[in-house]
C-alpha cells in the first residue's frame, strides 16, 4: 500500500470503508496463515534494567523493587507452558547486566534439552557475539520493537542509546544469524505525527521481518513521558493519540504491508479495551496472543506500564493462569477459530518476498 492510502485509512471514519479494512486484513490473515491462533507463553524473567528509556517503568532511574528469576523457576514456566499446551516460550527481560552471556545460554540450553518448545528471546539491545552464543544455544525467535522509525524521535526517548549500532542493525544481524525476526512499534507516544505512523507502516515489509508486534503507548506516570507529555507532544493537530480503533487499522494494515507474517493481539492492547481489543485484533489481522506464564511475585514487579497487572489479573496465580488460558481458548473457538499446535513458526522465508 502506498502512503497516501496508508494514510486516507488511518484518517477514515466512514463505516464502509473500516468494514472494507477489516474484512480484507481478515481474509489475508486466513489465506496466508490460516486460522490458528498461536499461543506464546511471556516468562518476565528479569526486572532489572540498566537502560532510561523515556517511556518505560522499567527504567533505570526508578527506585522501585526488582527482580530475576531463577533458572529453576524459568524451567518450571516452561514446563507449564508445555502443560497448557504452549509451543513457544518467551523470555523477556530488561536490559540486565547480570543476565550474561553464558547463564542465558545455560537457560536455552536447558530448556531445549527437557521440552520441545520453541524458544524466543526479546532481551533487548545485544552485541553480535552474545546473539550468535544464544543462537547456538538453540535460541529460534528474537524480538527487538524499533519503537519508532523517526530517528529524532527515537534518541529523544531513547537517552542512552549505544553509539555506532542501532536497532535496525541487530534486526538484520539477528536475520542473517537465522533467527526469526520480530520488530515492531508504539502508537501514540508524545511526538508521534501521523506521518511518522505512515512511515511505521511503511518500514515494515523492507525489514526481514517474520513477526511483528504493535501495541499502544501506555502513559507510566512514573516515567518523563507519563510525568511532562507537553514536554514531548507534537502539536495538536499532528499528534496521534492511540485510540483502540487507532491500533485495531494499524494492526490490520501490518497485516496487508507483511501479509505472511505473525502479528499478536498485544497486551498493551488488551489493557486499552478490556472489553474487545485482544478479540477485535484477532478478527482484524492478529492471529497470535501471549499469555502471560510468569510467576506471580516476578509479574507484580514488572511494571513496564500501568494497569498490566488489572488486565493480567486472571493469570496471577498457577490455577488462575489455566483458567485465564480456559477462556481464552474458549475465546477463540467463540469467533470460529482453532488453537495452534506444534511451534507456530512463521511460514515465511524473507528472501522470496
Ligand atoms: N506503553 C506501551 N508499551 C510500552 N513498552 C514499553 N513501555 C511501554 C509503555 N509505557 C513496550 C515497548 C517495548 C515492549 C517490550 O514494551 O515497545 O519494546
């Protein structure tokens, strides 16, 4: 699609027109990946993070209690998202300096070793080296969001961004180590123009992009963005405000852009309409959802944005967590659609597109 009619569907309001979106981003979805929703299982394995990122409450500078798991308690995740029938585990984390190296390939390792899952790692800004040692390991999938692809709007929330490298080079370095890629962005961070979404949307197909995640930005009122918006925010006029019918024409726009690809319901989503963003996205591009398998002492300190806990409160414990994953895969037969089983990897090789 081209920017103007990127554009001319994020502007629309006519009901015709939406309807015309949401069915097409539907049908794609079914002809390209079918009808299985995929289940990944989210392990928040670490809490600590050494980075300042403007938006997040993870951030550095926040004197807020953290903590790791550890490698026996990620074992025990695994096997419960083995249990629930899960073919994936995501370990995510913030950027802690004690998750070195060799321990995270220790992790990969053990996990390969007992189960069958598929193993995806969104761990955050890495050298070539590091990834390569995780790729041997048995690491499959990374995720790494570009967040924005306005590069002045990226250092400016991004204060301590390393000089030399940036996102997009660890997206095509984890490429060429045959990773799965996955990037994607926020929609509705203070300074994020219209246009600056268009060109989101735009990048997409040009990077070897095998999934791609999407959410809305989330104000953290413990965070610069969340504390001083007007510090940030473009002029009224321009400045995009992540709606959940905002995210639901993204999404399904990502899907047309990268027609093959996997695309999830994201939380951050799920927290901006309780009622019907996660069901909405799946019947408007989505096919992927990312039930959260971390243990509940670990999950209450991960607080990237507000409100992840009310949203996730099902999942608390052991037993909510199967009952959260009962109605979501009654969720999912409710809108004629099956679950996932094996890895769920993305039937795409970059190359030929
Ligand atoms: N609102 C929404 N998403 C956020 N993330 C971090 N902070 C926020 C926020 N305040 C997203 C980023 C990151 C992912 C793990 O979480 O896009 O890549």
């Amino acid at each position: 699609m081209n920017r103007q009619q990127l554009q001319n569907f994020l502007r629309t309001t006519d009901p015709e027109a939406l309807e015309l979106l949401w069915l097409t981003a539907d049908g794609m979805r079914r002809c390209e990946v079918g009808d299985a929703i995929h289940l990944r299982g989210l392990c928040e394995i670490s809490s600590i993070c050494s980075r300042r990122c403007l938006y997040c409450g993870l951030r550095a500078d926040r004197q807020i209690k953290r903590d790791r798991m550890s490698m026996s308690e990620i074992l025990r995740a695994a096997e419960k998202a083995v249990e629930l029938g899960y073919g994936t585990i995501v370990l995510q984390a913030g950027e802690d300096p004690a998750l070195s190296r060799e321990w995270v390939a220790q992790v990969i390792k053990l996990i390969k070793d007992s189960t069958d899952l598929a193993i995806t790692l969104s761990l955050g800004e890495q050298s070539n080296e590091t990834l390569r040692e995780w790729r041997d390991a048995g690491a499959d999938r990374y995720l790494l969001r570009f967040e924005t692809s306005n590069p002045e709007l990226y250092r400016r929330i991004h204060p301590d961004s390393k000089k030399g490298r940036n996102r997009l080079d660890q997206l095509w370095a984890m490429h060429e180590m045959g990773y799965q890629v996955g990037s994607g962005f926020m929609i509705g961070v203070p300074g994020q123009t219209e246009n600056d979404l268009v060109n989101d949307l735009l990048a997409l197909p040009r990077l070897p992009l095998k999934m791609i995640g999407i959410g809305p930005y989330l104000p953290h009122p413990d965070t610069p963005l969340g504390q001083h918006p007007e510090l940030y925010l473009a002029p009224p006029e321009d400045q995009v405000v992540a709606t959940p019918l905002l995210v639901w024409k993204v999404i399904a726009l990502a899907r047309l852009q990268v027609p093959k690809s996997n695309i999830p319901a994201t939380t951050a989503l799920a927290v901006l309409d309780e009622q019907e963003g996660r069901k909405l996205a799946l019947q408007r591009g989505a096919n992927v959802v990312m039930p959260n398998i971390t243990p509940a002492a670990q999950r209450s300190l991960y607080d990237i944005y507000p409100s992840k806990g009310r949203a996730e409160a099902a999942e608390q414990t052991s037993d909510a967590m199967t009952t959260f994953d009962d109605q979501l895969k009654r969720d999912i037969a409710s809108i004629g659609r099956t679950v996932g089983t094996g890895r769920g990897d993305a039937l795409w090789s970059w190359k030929e597109n």
